[in-house]
C-alpha cells in the first residue's frame, strides 16, 4: 500500500474513533463552549500512543481532545529502513454544539 493510502487510512480510523468514543463533558455543554482543539502526538515504536499535546484556549475541551487520543488503539508500528520508527502526528478536532 502507498504512503498515502496508508495515511488516509490511519487518518480515516482516527476519525470513526474520535467520532465514536468522543463525550462532549457537562461544563463545555452547560456553557456553550465551542471551537478547535490542535492535538499532536507520536505513535511510538510499539504502536503506542504517546506524548498528547493538546492546544486550545478552553482547558475542558482540551481533556476531552486528550482523553480521546489517549484511548486510540495500538497501531501496527511505521517501519523506516527494516526496523520499527515513531511517527509524529497532528489532529485539529471540532467540538461543535447542535
């Protein structure tokens, strides 16, 4: 498979797993609080999810972003020249009230 594909793919599992596990908490939902939450993060060695950085102006929704990532389950690792390497990556994710 093509790095893109591999990538679309990955890209298209992360968001069926934020979309099916995200849980917008009482504060946020009692306050209206809306907007973008920027999350980077590395896929390790061993397919583990590690080193979550959440940025947003609104510390709820940052748990929320991190507490979803967190819980991402443990990816096949990227192979660089024969040998398992760590992949970082960057998610924006929309918190939107309806």
């Amino acid at each position: 498979m093509s790095k893109k594909k591999q990538r679309d793919c990955l890209q298209e599992k992360i968001n069926k797993h934020i979309r099916n596990n995200f849980r917008y908490t009482e504060i946020p939902q009692e306050t209206s609080i809306q907007g973008w939450v920027y999350v980077s993060f590395v896929i390790g060695k061993d397919g583990k999810v590690i080193m979550v950085k959440p940025r947003c102006t609104n510390k709820n929704l940052e748990k929320e972003a991190q507490r979803m990532i967190e819980r991402l389950y443990q990816n096949i690792p990227r192979k660089q020249r024969g040998k398992a390497a760590g992949v970082s990556y960057f998610i924006p994710i929309t918190f939107w009230l309806q």
